[in-house]
C-alpha cells in the first residue's frame, strides 16, 4: 500500500526473493508515479486506499488466499474491519522495541475476543510459525 507514492524501488521489492510477485495498491488522489516503475497497480479508495474494496477486487480476480507481510498498522486496520480469518505470525528469536512501545495491531484495538489457535510449527533459525483465527472473521468466498 502507498497512498503518498512513497516507494520508488518495486523492482527491488519484488526481487528479495520473499514474493512471486508485488502488487502496488493506491487510491485515486495517490500522486503520480515514476514511469516505468514496473509493478501491477490496483486503485481503489479516494484518499486512502479502500481496503474491503481491495480484497473484493481481488477475489474477483480469483484470488482466494492474500497473504499481507505487514506492520502493525495495516494489520490492525484489516482486524478493524474484520478483513482477516487467519493470523499468522513469526516469532523471531530476538527483542525489538522497548516495552510496551511496540503493538502487533498497531494503533487500532486489539481484537475483541480471543484468537482461536490453528496451528503451531517450528522453523530454522529457532523461527515459530504461529497461527490463529480471529474473532467474528468474515468467511471467505
């Protein structure tokens, strides 16, 4: 999501080996982007990017899973609107932050509700790979 056409390296982005592919989300008053940035764009949304509109534009495109590598900030805004059925989450074997300064939701509220385990693996490097289904989640289509 760039909203402010912030992000000027996609190519880059889409070659860290992470992802088979980048999509750039914008809303219609994003400013306009450098020429040949190389990357699939979705609008939707006025002046922020319309998140329920996004995920449904998508689907229609067949996409069944999305799969969000995020900050707090865009996960909790998905939670917000009851985007999400699934949270899934990288415990990484280190700290970061200073207590309590640092929110997986962002500034939005945590859910309301208990997340609901779906499942628990170990991975290399002492990574756990948690998952758990949220609270009131719309089903998908």
């Amino acid at each position: 999501m760039d909203s402010q056409a912030r992000v000027q390296q996609w190519a880059a982005l889409r070659d860290a080996g992470h992802w088979s592919g980048v999509l750039a989300l914008y809303a219609a008053s994003t400013p306009p982007r450098p020429a040949g940035a190389d990357v699939t764009e979705l609008v939707t949304g006025d002046d922020r990017v319309d998140l329920s509109a996004t995920l449904s534009t998508l689907a229609d495109r067949g996409a069944r899973v999305v799969r969000v590598d995020s900050g707090g900030t865009l996960i909790g805004a998905l939670l917000h609107r009851g985007l999400l059925d699934e949270l899934s989450l990288l415990v990484h074997p280190v700290l970061a932050g200073a207590a309590g300064t640092r929110h997986w939701h962002g500034a939005a509220p945590p859910p309301e509700g208990p997340l609901e385990p779906a499942g628990a693996q170990p991975l290399d490097g002492g990574l756990v790979w948690l998952r758990y289904r949220t609270p009131g989640a719309t089903p998908p289509r």
